[in-house]
C-alpha cells in the first residue's frame, strides 16, 4: 500500500485564505468596473460559465493525472 499523505491543517488554511482573496480581488474589480461591465456580471449567466468551464478544468486536470502510486 503506497504511502498516501493526507493534507494538514497548514495546507488547508492556504488554499482557504487563497480562495478567499480570489473573491475578494473579483468582488473589487467588479466594482470598478464601468455600469455596463456590471450589468454584463450581474444580469448574464456569466458565473455559471465561469463556473462550468472551472469544473470541466478540474475534472480534466484529475482524469489527465497519473494518479498516486502510477510508475511503480
């Protein structure tokens, strides 16, 4: 059975402060933008898109990946 390391706390604790400063760096550029980039943000199904071709990045990534243990 190869040796699987489980994240720590550490690990956790960097990639939650990391997605929230992602949002928080999205929330204040789309507050700057113009009226009419803030009505493409919020009245489009723009997050949706984001958030669909994110997932489909992830499973790629995950199905492209050898996996642990793969190459012995």
């Amino acid at each position: 059975m190869p040796d699987v390391r489980q994240p720590g706390i550490r690990e956790v604790a960097v990639v939650a402060v990391a997605v929230i400063l992602v949002v928080v760096a999205a929330a204040a550029v789309t507050a700057l933008l113009p009226a009419e980039g803030q009505r493409l943000v919020f009245h489009t199904p723009l997050l949706i898109i984001v958030l669909i071709a994110g997932t489909a990045l992830v499973l790629w990534r995950i199905l492209r990946s050898s996996g642990p243990g793969a190459g012995s």
